[in-house]
C-alpha cells in the first residue's frame, strides 16, 4: 500500500510548480517527473515489498526530487 500525506502532496504540485516557473513551463508534464523521480525506488522494489505499506512524507519528497529544484535553478545562469 502507497500511502501520500496531505503534506507531500503538496510539496510536490509546489515542488512542480517551481521548476516550472524556472525553467520552462510544461504543466502536468512537469507534475509527471517529478512524481517519476519521487516513486523510482519504490516502483522498483514494489514486488518484494508485497504486503507492506509505504508511506511518502514532505520530507521524502524533499529528498527525492530536491536536486530538481537545485538543477532548475542553476540551469537559469547556463548560456
């Protein structure tokens, strides 16, 4: 079981959000990678996590696509 707290769903459409208005605004496909990136690893475990539940955090989202929002923001100063 994926289970997403109210805080990291919000830490996510922000997170989107930012790196939209940084970089180039590509609207939900934005929202996709970073839910991409977000759940890799869980995706990639999911079959012997069988029977566990999984509990994603702002916290968690910080940490996964945190280098998103550094990337963004450094892209800005790229020629």
């Amino acid at each position: 079981t994926l289970v997403v707290t109210d805080a990291a769903c919000a830490e996510i459409a922000r997170t989107a959000a930012e790196i939209n208005l940084a970089v180039e605004n590509i609207g939900a496909r934005r929202l996709h990678t970073v839910l991409e990136r977000l759940l890799e690893e869980v995706s990639f475990e999911a079959p012997e996590m069988k029977g566990q539940t999984v509990t994603i955090d702002a916290t968690d989202v910080q940490g996964s696509v945190g280098q998103l929002v550094k990337k963004a923001d450094l892209s800005k100063f790229v020629l």
